[in-house]
C-alpha cells in the first residue's frame, strides 16, 4: 500500500490535510500531483494528474515550492547517507 499524505488548498488561508491509498500509482516524493476533493464531503478525494492546477495562486505556487524545496533537502541528505 502506498499512502500519500498531502494538502489542499480551499482557499490562500485555509490548506487542509489528508491521506489516501495511490497504490495503483508510480509517484515520487516531491513531485506534485493534483488531487481533487470532493467540495461537500472532504473525505471523498482522488488522484487527478500530475503537476499544478490551471487555477493556482501565487500563494500556493510559493507554498508547494517551498515544500518541493524541503523535500528535495531531505532526499538528498538521505541519498548521501547511503
């Protein structure tokens, strides 16, 4: 089982959180991917492509940069690890 955590934003203020089994997928660790979520019930979300939304803010472009940018650090340190 794959479970990928990610976020979401509903707006620039409010990114929520949440997990789901892509499984069936072959991601990587910082590569964004979209996730729709279902806008009345929360807990129904999936897998829609890889990449940004058309949509995207210049607040959540520098959002999931600066995520990508962490999780790049951390891949390399453990690759140097090795």
């Amino acid at each position: 089982m794959k479970e990928i955590k990610y976020e979401y934003f509903i707006n620039d203020s409010l990114i929520l959180r949440d997990s789901e089994n892509f499984s069936f997928m072959d991601m990587e660790k910082g590569i964004p991917i979209e996730v729709l979520v279902h806008k009345e019930n929360q807990d129904v979300s999936f897998y829609w492509k890889n990449g940004f939304s058309e949509n995207v803010t210049p607040f959540q472009l520098l959002y999931v940069r600066n995520k990508m940018k962490k999780a790049m650090t951390e891949i390399e340190k453990a690759m140097s690890k090795k």
